[in-house]
C-alpha cells in the first residue's frame, strides 16, 4: 500500500513552481511592458523614447551599388537619410582565409520599428552572399532632428 505522503509533491515544491512561472512571465513580458510604458512616458511628456530610432550600418562593394541601394531605401521610406562614406579598407575571415578588400559604408537613419523590413530587403537586393547589416538604437537625438526624420518616413 502506498503512503500517502508518497502521492504528494514534497512541501514547497508547488512554491517553486509557481515562482518559476512568476519569473518566467515577467521576463517573457518585459520588452512589452518597457516598451508600452516608454511610449506611454513620451506620449504624455513629449519627450524622446530611446531607441525609438536606429542607425543601420550596410557595408557594399562599391560607391554604385551603395547608391543604388539608398535611393531605394528612400524611395521605400524605410529611412529618412542614408550617408555613403567614402571607401573603407575591410579585413574580414571569409570562408576560413582571411580576405582583404576595399567597400564603401552606409549610415542609414530609420525608425526601430522598420529594421527588421531594412534588413529583409538588404538580403534581397544587396550582392553580398552574407550582407554586413546590423543596427543599434539610438539613445538620444535633438527633437527637431527626430521629428525630421519622422515626416521622411510618412508613407503617402
């Protein structure tokens, strides 16, 4: 015959799984909560929310396709201003060598909320089998600069 204490979880052990979900919630419904609070914050102060904007650096072969490349993210309004910087020496490992060659960069200013659009579309139009793209959130910027690169990325 069973004892039937034997049937029972052990004391506490209900505890730790409730806290477990507890936490699990919590750090699943984080990112949310941060980001429904910071717009909340900003739309009734009028301040700037970090990271509402990124910065999106693509490197290309060359000044051509660079060109091509930002007129399209305009043209797209996934950004409201890209910069071609002038030709930049890469040492990079590609395919277990290490490759050297010459590209040209794009600083491309964007709302976070189409990066992951930007980025679709790089690994569809860009001529590198594994385009260099990535961003990072900006922290701080000057209103009226903010509110600029807003109207740019109104859609008609």
């Amino acid at each position: 015959m069973d004892r039937p204490e034997s049937r029972c979880p052990p004391p506490g052990s209900l505890r730790l799984v409730l806290t477990c979900l507890l936490i699990l919630t919590a750090v699943l419904t984080y990112p949310v909560l941060r980001t429904f609070s910071l717009w909340l914050h900003s739309s009734l102060t009028g301040s700037y929310v970090s990271g509402s904007y990124s910065i999106v650096f693509v490197n290309c072969p060359n000044e051509q396709i660079a060109r091509d490349i930002a007129r399209a993210i305009l043209d797209k309004k996934m950004a409201s201003s890209v910069n071609i910087l002038p030709k930049t020496s890469s040492l990079y490992f590609w395919k277990g060598e290490i490759e050297e060659g010459i590209e040209v960069s794009l600083l491309i200013k964007t709302k976070t909320s189409k990066v992951s659009r930007l980025f679709a579309y790089m690994r569809l139009a860009h001529p590198f089998e594994i385009p260099e793209v990535f961003s990072i959130p900006m922290d701080q910027g000057d209103a009226r600069f903010l509110r600029w690169l807003e109207e740019g990325m109104k859609e008609n």
